[in-house]
C-alpha cells in the first residue's frame, strides 16, 4: 500500500487543487480524501484541479469541507489537505450519496447504503466512510448506521469554518450540499479505530423528561437550561459552545460513551437546550466539562498505545470536534504529534475540525456500532 499526504494554502481553489494532484501523482491514488476550508466549495474548481493534475479518470475523491484541516505538517485554519492511497489492486472503492438529508435523514442514509451496498454486489464493505451535511440531527443517521449496516462506519458532519451556515461534500467532481456521502472499502487491508472522548462529569446525572429532535426540553422535571445552572452553577454561554456537554448515560453498556454538545446559538429562550444531535426522552444525562490537560492526554495515551503488530500501518486520517479546536487553541497541534511520535515524522495524515464525529467504541467483543459523538477525537489507521 502506497499513501501520501500533502496540504496547501493557495487561495485560488483550482491552482490549489493542481498542487495537491501534481504532489499525489506519483503514487497513482485510487481514493483522494479531501479536507478543506469553506472557501474552495463556490464551485467543484478544487475537484478539478486536483483530477486535471492526476490524469486518471477511475481516482475516486470523498471527503468535505472542516473548521480548517489537519494534515503531517500540523492543523491550519485555511487550505486544504489531501491523502492519496493506492493499495495496488488490494482493496476495491466505491463512493455513493443520496440527497435530502435535512429533513429527511433515514431515508437519505438509508438510499445511499442501499445504493453502496449494489456497488458491492450486494454485500458489505469492510469499512465505511460518511460525510454529512451538518444541518440535520445527526443522531437520526446514527440510527439509520446501527440498523442498515454492519460494518464499521467513521467519518463526520461537515463544517464551516465556525460560521454554522453552509458546508459542502466531495464526491469525484460533485460539490454536494444537504446529503451524505458514503466510502466504502472492501479487500486486502487492516485498520484501528481509535476513539478518544473521556470529560469529567460535573453535578449529578438528570433524566431527559422531554426532548424534540435536537433540542432538550427539561431534565429532572426542570427546563434543560435550569438543570445546567442547577448543576455547574453558572448559566450557559456563548463562549460555551461545543465545551458544555451532556454525556447520554447507557447503564447496560457503560463503556459505551456518547456525548452531545450544546449550542447556544440553537437554544431557546423558554429553557431549552440545542444540541448537535439528539437525545430520546427517558435517558440519563450528566453535564461534563473538557480541559485541554485531559484531552491531550488522552489522545497521547492512545496513540501511543495503539498495536502496530498486525496492521502495519500507512496512513491515517483525524475527525475532531470543532469544540476541542476550539478549547484547544494553539495547542491543537497536539492532537497531531501524538501520531508522528508513534508513526514517524513524515507518516501521512490528513482530516479536519468537525461539526460531529461518527465511529465505533471498541469494547470487549470488538467494535461498537456507529455512534454519534461530539468533543470527540477519532483516528483511523489504515494498514
């Protein structure tokens, strides 16, 4: 397996893409992962610039735009960042989508699972990559994933740059908007999935009494608003946007940790909460809080705990909560040493900032299902 990651800051989408192509080109990529900031998705220029330089009509682009990207050399917040992979005929790669996302998510993931599935004779990838139009609830696609496949889907809900107002999705030379898009791999490879989200609680654990959509109503028989107060003993802010976090409580699977973000911007006046993704009534929550010294060092102590015995690993790619970005600041290249230090300096990455991350916990029997998260890291070794 040959792979190879490259990042630019060319203002210009097309010239931008051609540098990426040109520096990919000699690896010949059969799958192009795109991450990029808002500003190159006017139009597909970035897409055709990249395939111009290729000169290969069969190389597969998937991928979407972020609150900046991640890449080898570190996290920026404008440009864009690329990893090609060539399995040498190993693997086979299919990209779907399906639109009509917002308002109707099952039936969008559900079309385009169908629609990746056919493109595999009717069986499963061994591994699934998604990006979705973040204006949804996301965690209605969470449900579709459980249900629809088995395979182990990661990926993420594609961002703005910290606007909350537009996003955009790759697939081969389309820009989609208001869809998901599916990757599907199938073949001779290994990867890991490694999953870092531990906060610390704060108060004590409150249940959802009513909940619509994306938004909490009340918690403890309270407005969602109060039980936050109630509980940390401040209101929420603006400034609290993707750092106050409720964690979903699973008391049949404990090590099964999800946890939604609250956004002050979709809360309502009369108490409730906006939340990335939703929580159905009748679970337990707990308000938990993220410091940049526990984050890190989570991130630190899986990666450098990671096997490498049986994978062998030659690339991998980072999905990160724009909340962690965020908190982090300037420490942000921190989510990205950890992987050299373990791989090696020049090892190739790319991914991006995102509005929502998607991928398994591993536990005891293997992989969880999909699940939705947020304040979450999530890095995907591929071998």
């Amino acid at each position: 397996m040959k792979s190879l990651s490259v990042s630019t800051q060319i203002p210009d989408p097309y010239r931008a893409g051609l540098e990426l192509g040109y520096a990919l080109k000699p690896i010949k990529p059969e799958v192009v992962f795109l991450f990029c900031t808002i500003h190159y998705t006017e139009n597909n220029e970035i897409l055709t610039g990249i395939l111009d330089a290729l000169e290969q009509e069969d190389t597969i682009i998937f991928g979407n735009s972020g609150d900046g990207f991640y890449e080898t050399k570190g996290a920026s917040e404008l440009g864009a960042a690329t990893l090609g992979i060539n399995s040498e005929g190993k693997v086979a790669w299919h990209i779907t989508s399906a639109n009509g996302l917002e308002t109707e998510p099952e039936n969008c993931t559900t079309t385009a699972i169908s629609n990746l599935k056919a493109k595999f004779n009717n069986t499963e990838p061994d591994l699934c990559w998604i990006a979705a139009d973040f204006r949804t609830d996301a965690s209605r696609i969470e449900a579709t994933l459980q249900t629809a496949l088995k395979a182990p889907v990661v990926g993420g809900m594609a961002a703005d740059d910290n606007r909350m107002s537009d996003c955009a999705l790759f697939k081969n030379d389309e820009i989609l908007r208001n869809a998901v898009v599916l990757l599907g791999a199938q073949g001779d490879f290994s990867y890991d999935i490694i999953i870092a989200n531990t906060l610390s609680g704060v108060g004590q654990p409150g249940t959802i009494n009513s909940a619509h959509g994306t938004h909490i109503n009340t918690i403890d028989n309270i407005d969602a608003m109060s039980f936050i107060e109630r509980e940390t003993g401040k209101p929420v802010l603006q400034s609290d946007r993707g750092v106050t976090s409720l964690t979903v409580i699973d008391e049949d699977q404990p090590e099964i940790k999800r946890i939604r973000s609250i956004v002050p911007d979709l809360s309502a006046a009369e108490g409730s909460l906006g939340l990335y993704g939703g929580i159905e009534t009748g679970k337990r929550v707990q308000v938990c809080l993220a410091t940049p010294e526990q984050m890190l060092n989570e991130v630190r102590q899986k990666c450098l705990a990671s096997s490498t015995h049986a994978l062998d690993p030659k690339a991998g790619i980072i999905i990160s909560c724009a909340g962690r970005k965020w908190l982090l600041g300037e420490q942000i290249q921190d989510e990205i040493k950890p992987v050299n230090e373990k791989f090696g300096a020049g090892f190739p990455i790319a991914g991006f900032p995102s509005f929502g991350e998607i991928g398994p916990i591993k536990t005891g029997s293997g992989y969880s299902r999909p699940l939705f998260h947020n304040m979450t890291y999530v890095l995907v070794l591929i071998g």
